[in-house]
C-alpha cells in the first residue's frame, strides 16, 4: 500500500496507488475537512485498483500523509508491508445463535436470531456492517415472526471493516445451517424446505423494506438440476445446498458526462472506480449500443477527482445500476440534442425525430448518427455533450437509511467428499446460480460470479486468524495466513444466471458482484453432513476441525436400543 501526497501553495494532490480508493469524491471530501481546504483545491488520482473488496472505501492514512505533505512542502509516501496491512483491518468475526420454528409441513413459524460481530479496537464502517449485514438476517424467505439482535462487539483485537458480503455471510452461515438442522429433524427434503419457504415475486418479506424483486425459485431449482440433486452418491460423498440475500445500495448518488466527438467517437466521464468488476467495459458498452459507436471508439475518463463528475462510491455493486443509469441517460440527452439538430437542419418538427441504437429516423428515411452530427456541426466542428444522474434518495424513516434499490440472490449447490483418515474436504463440483436481471456482459458475469464463490471457499475451509494471549496476530503474511490456491479449486466449478429483465439498471440489470459468497459455507457444511453425518458449526472447515469432529463421533458410545437418534 502506497500513498504519495504532494502539497504546494494550498493545493493538495495525492495519488492513491496502491491504497486505490473505490470513492476517489470520498477521499476527496475528508481530505479536505480534515485540513480545512476547499473541495476545489483537493485533488485525488485513484488509479484502478485491481481489488478492494471493502477494505479501501474508507480513508484511514491519506489525510495524515497529505497533512503532512502540505507541512513539509514535498512530496510524502507511506509504504506499509503486507504484515502491516493484515493489522490494519479485517473482515468482522461473528458468533450468531439461530432458533428457528416450524409447521409441521416445514412451513417457518418464527426465527429468533441474536448476532455477535466482534468489531476490534475502532468503527471504522464495522457497525454499518452489522446493522446492513443482519437486517436481512432471516434470508429470502416468508418468516412471519422474526427477531434479531445484531450487537458491534469492540475488542483490542485489529478493528473490522466492509467487506465483499457487507456481514451477510457471517449471519447466513448460521441461518442456512440452521434451516438443514430443521429438514432434517423434520424429514423433508433440504431443498423442499427452502423452495417451499422462498418468498414470491414482489412479496414483501422484509419490514419497511423493498418486497421480492426476482423470481427467485428459479435460481433454486436450477442449481438444484446442475448439482443433479437427489441422485445417487459414491461413497464418502454428499451434497448441499444454500441460498443468501444482501441488501444493494440503500442510497446513491451518480452523474455521468459522454462527449460525443466531432469524428463520432465519444468519451466517458465518470467517478467509478473499476477494481476488477469490469466497469469500464459495461460503460463502454451501454454507449455503443446507444449510440452506434464502435468499442474501441469510446473513451472512458475516471480515477481523477479534478476530470470527471461526482460519484457517491463504489460499493455495494451499485456500478451497472446507479453509474449505468446515469450514462444511460447522458446518451440519451445526446440523442435529445442530436433530434433537434436534425430537425433543424431537415426542417421538421423534432417530434418526427427518433434517436435509438446508433441511428436518427426522420419519418421513413433512416440516417447513421454520425452523418447528422457531421452535418448539424458544420465546419467549425466542436462535439455534443451529455449529462446524466442517478439517484436513491435516503428515507430517514427507514432503519437502514433507505430500502434496497435491488437484491443480491443466489443458490449455491456443492458435492463434496470428505477422507474420514485426515479430515481433507475436496469440491468435487461448485454450482452457483445467481438472479442478475441482465448480463449486460455475460463473460465478467460469470467471471464476477466463479470469482465470489472461490474466495467463500477461502473463509469456509481456510482463511482464519491466530491470536496469542494478547491478542496479537500470529499468522501474519502470505506464507502463515491460507488463501485458496489453484490446489485448493474444486474439480468442476459450474455457474449460470437467471435473467428476467427485472433490475433497476440499465436494460433491467441489478448488481451481482457479492452474492455467489454469501451461502458457500452453508452449502459446504450441508455436503460434510450428509457425507459424513458430522454437523460442524463453527468456520474454517479445516482438516484438522473436521479431523477431530470424525473422532469425537467415533469415539462417542452407540445410542441405547431404542433410543431415537
């Protein structure tokens, strides 16, 4: 992580390197309330940052660095190692007690949830994460009586703060866990359950909060056909399946600037940061297909708070929605001033004028947008300019600040096998189906989605920290702390989409970045039990943790006879 700061004669110019904001206009803001500049003398350079996944939306050291910066009159750089880094910030640890009633037909009666997320030494965003994280604790499903007590737990442990889920893993492992306890205490299908139980389009299933927005049983049930749920199973091996929720954007803020250029090429203005989401791409293509405009024609302009419009942030997959919209719209308002051009220039009321997908209709006759912005420009040339803004107001009386523009849903369906010797867990297959409205760009769609799932399997099987005595990290770095590897991979990894054209984005798009995460440790643990018959309720699934949950079974004295097991 490297943050340069440059100070000279009250202007301040930091370039976020490898820190790479996903809210340069963040940044920007706390900068200059922190030195008590003025917005117009802050400048922020935020290249793409190649992943952030939550833990770069906040400021932490740049405004120190920049104060210190305009102090020394030169240039200052923070280099901090990846040792460093790990003490900086984290994900939040959870303990979350579940208690769920049922119908005896497996209808839910009530869920009674009470969530601990130990938040470490400082805020930082932590409570927003317990509080957004939990408020769809009870998951996508018709639950008439519900209860949760989410509690921010502050500890001197390293402080917590967003990340890739926003805290709706945590509490979805112990609900989905929760629901396979009850199908099987009660006989059903664990895949009857949750269909049976899953909320309806346009549904309201969340108090004051957004109702249903997809179809979501289809998603189930194919993951359920991809898994070949219900099928035979070699020895050793067993399947699980899982489905999770997270609350998009509760609020929102974007505006977009497309220059359509006098050769007919076009730049993008816009305050996204892309950080592997593919942004730049998804904006490219919603201006050639409404304009016309080849691919490689188009320019898109971000990372620099000094060139391009105001963005809110970039999280909670809001970009393709609320950014998407906005240049959606500036396309459109060139096609607005493109109509009138030519109905000036062909003398007809502009009401006769159409402006859609690359072309101008005048009556019956169809021109290429760039021949009526060639001629409608003449010879002095120049460019059209388009503005466009979206937005999700906040709603004070809502608990969250605001409802969810769009759900993120998912079913992930795993086969596993475990080796009762060592306690190894290998995915032979990982099925993830996601509810996305519309692909816009079905290979990042897909790459988005594998991308989510691999790194769920690093926090189910792996990823965990070692504290000593007092609470210091003993497995710092690369080396000590295990992330999934290319070794770690399942066999077959297997996604596909549902598209309905029900989004609040453009051409019925919703943000899908985050949900194939949510429900990888549920479905796993779901695999490991019906593999095994070992019900493990605390993460990473470790060999070693499954290792001594197969003997502790094993060790345990058979039931007596008669004894209901």
């Amino acid at each position: 992580r490297r943050c340069p700061a440059d100070g000279l004669e009250g202007l301040l110019e930091a370039e976020d390197q490898a820190h790479r904001t996903p809210g340069a206009q963040g940044h920007e803001r706390v900068c200059a309330r922190v030195l008590g500049l003025p917005l117009a003398r802050v400048r922020i350079y935020a290249p793409d940052p190649g992943g952030a996944f939550g833990g770069k939306q906040h400021a932490k050291y740049e405004p120190l660095v920049a104060f210190m910066a305009l102090r020394a009159g030169r240039p200052v750089r923070l280099v901090l190692s990846l040792e460093e880094t790990f003490q900086a910030v984290r994900r939040a640890s959870s303990r979350i007690t579940v208690r769920t009633g049922f119908e005896r037909d497996g209808t839910i009666a009530f869920q009674d949830i009470a969530a601990d997320y130990l938040i470490g030494a400082y805020a930082d965003i932590a409570d927003r994460v317990v509080g957004k994280g939990t408020y769809p604790g009870c998951g996508p499903y018709r639950v008439p009586a519900a209860r949760i007590l989410a509690r921010s737990v502050l500890s001197h442990t390293t402080p917590s703060t967003a990340f890739r889920g926003f805290g709706a893993p945590q509490i979805n492992w112990a609900v989905e866990s929760n629901l396979d306890a009850g199908a099987v205490e009660l006989g059903i299908d664990r895949l009857d359950l949750r269909l049976r139980n899953l909320a309806r389009k346009g549904e309201a299933f969340i108090p004051f909060d957004t109702p249903a927005d997809g179809d979501w049983d289809q998603s189930v049930r194919r993951a359920a056909e991809m898994i070949e749920w219900g099928t035979p199973l070699l020895p050793a091996r067993g399947r699980g399946i899982a489905v999770g929720i997270k609350s998009g954007p509760t609020t929102g803020l974007s505006h977009a600037t497309v220059r359509l250029l006098a050769d007919g090429s076009a730049v993008v203005s816009a305050g996204t940061s892309d950080m592997g989401q593919g942004a730049r791409t998804i904006f490219a293509q919603i201006v050639a297909h409404e304009l016309g405009i080849p691919l490689d024609w188009i320019s898109v302009v971000m990372g620099d708070t000094a060139l391009v419009p105001y963005d809110q942030q970039t999280s909670a997959s809001r970009s393709t929605v609320l950014m998407g919209n906005a240049i959606l719209q500036a396309c459109r308002d060139i096609g607005t001033r493109l109509a009138a051009m030519a109905a000036r220039d062909h003398g007809v009321d502009p009401a006769e004028v159409t402006v859609a997908h690359g072309a101008v209709r005048i009556r019956d006759r169809e021109m290429p947008i760039h021949d009526v912005l060639v001629a409608g420009l003449g010879p002095l040339g120049g460019e059209i300019i388009g503005l466009g803004e979206a937005r999700k107001e906040a709603d004070p009386s809502h608990p969250l600040g605001g409802s969810a523009a769009f759900f993120e849903f998912n079913c992930t369906a795993i086969e596993a096998e475990v080796d009762r010797e060592t306690g190894d867990i290998t995915i032979i297959r990982h099925v993830t189906v996601s509810d996305v409205g519309r692909a816009l760009n079905p290979l990042q769609v897909r790459m988005q989605d594998e991308g989510a799932a691999i790194m769920g399997l690093g926090h189910t099987l792996m990823e965990h920290y070692i504290y000593d005595d007092a609470g210091r990290i003993r497995n710092l770095g690369a080396i000590d702390y295990r992330i999934p590897t290319s070794m770690d991979l399942p066999r077959s990894i297997e996604s596909d989409v549902i598209e309905n054209g029900d989004g609040p984005g453009p051409y019925g798009a919703k943000g899908m970045s985050e949900g194939a995460l949510l429900c990888v440790a549920a479905a796993v643990a779901g695999a490991v039990r019906e593999a095994t018959g070992v019900v493990i309720r605390d993460l990473p699934l470790s060999p070693e943790r499954v290792w001594r949950a197969l003997r502790e079974v094993d060790a345990a004295p058979p039931p007596a006879a008669g004894a209901a097991s």
